[in-house]
C-alpha cells in the first residue's frame, strides 16, 4: 500500500475571479446589436440603447408578418427574433409617422423627434445587421415612408 502525504494546494491565476460560462453566443450577438444601436443612437448606457432596442423591435415585430417575418427573426440574434416574433400582428399597418408616433408612447418622456431618433438608430442598425435582401423585402412590406427610418433612401415604385 502506497501512502501519499497530502501536497499543498497551487492555484492557477485567472484573469476573473468569478467563474466565467462562456457566453452564449447569441447574448454575444444581442450584446453586439445593442452596442451598435448604442453607438449609433448615442446612448450614454447600454441599458438604455438595450430598452429602446427592445420598444422598437416590439412596434416593428407587428406590422412585418408571413415570411418576412421568419425571415427577419432568424437573421437577428436570438433575442431580438423573440422579441419580434412574440407580437401579434397588427391588423392595420401604421404609416411610418404612426409608427414613430406608436413608438413614442411606449418610451416614458419621448417626442416624436425623440423617437424618430430611437427608431432610426435600431432600424439602420437592424438594416445593417440583416443584410440588404431581407430590409427591401420588409420594406416591400410596409406602408411608404419606412425606409428612412431603415436608414435609405425610399423606395422606387415598382412596375
């Protein structure tokens, strides 16, 4: 029988203290979509562009339906594809005014300068993140007046 005689415990350093999960990689993409929005709406916290984020993706989730809908829920991270999935439908699309106006009584305090400012910032992010395809099909979707607050130019009519 071998005896072995108890050695003293050596630790390893690690960067962090606490015991870190690595991260999930959608909370890494949500995380990126809200810094994005957060840079380009020049929010000074991350909460913040995090709630606006939110309010808009809830407003727009309505009023894109059928496959675009899909669509734009599994192009963004998972967070955001929840957020816009979960709403109902809106049984009469908004113009893009009732719509900024839709967003602004959701965000205690907001004008609708302000939230054309909040939707513009999620809507050019969301844009961006998506891809080109996707934002003319949900633009296709939507009433006129949509694609400036995506960040472009209107849309031509199409014959």
């Amino acid at each position: 029988m071998t005896v072995t005689t108890p050695q003293p415990r050596t630790t390893i350093a690690t960067p962090s203290l606490r015991p870190r999960v690595k991260e999930e990689p959608e909370a890494a993409d949500w995380l990126e979509l809200t810094e994005a929005v957060r840079d380009a709406g020049q929010y000074p916290t991350r909460a913040e562009a995090e709630r606006v984020t939110r309010i808009v993706l809830s407003a727009l989730g309505g009023h894109v339906t059928g496959d675009e809908r899909v669509a734009l829920a599994q192009a963004l991270p998972r967070e955001a594809g929840r957020v816009i999935a979960s709403q109902i439908p809106a049984t009469h699309p908004l113009t893009a005014r009732e719509f900024v106006e839709s967003v602004a009584t959701r965000i205690e305090g907001s004008t609708p300068a302000t939230a054309r400012w909040d939707v513009s910032s999620v809507l050019s992010v969301l844009s961006t993140h998506v891809g080109e395809s996707l934002t003319t099909r949900v633009l296709e979707q939507l009433p006129p007046g949509y694609a400036l607050l995506f960040g472009r130019a209107a849309l031509a009519p199409h014959h």
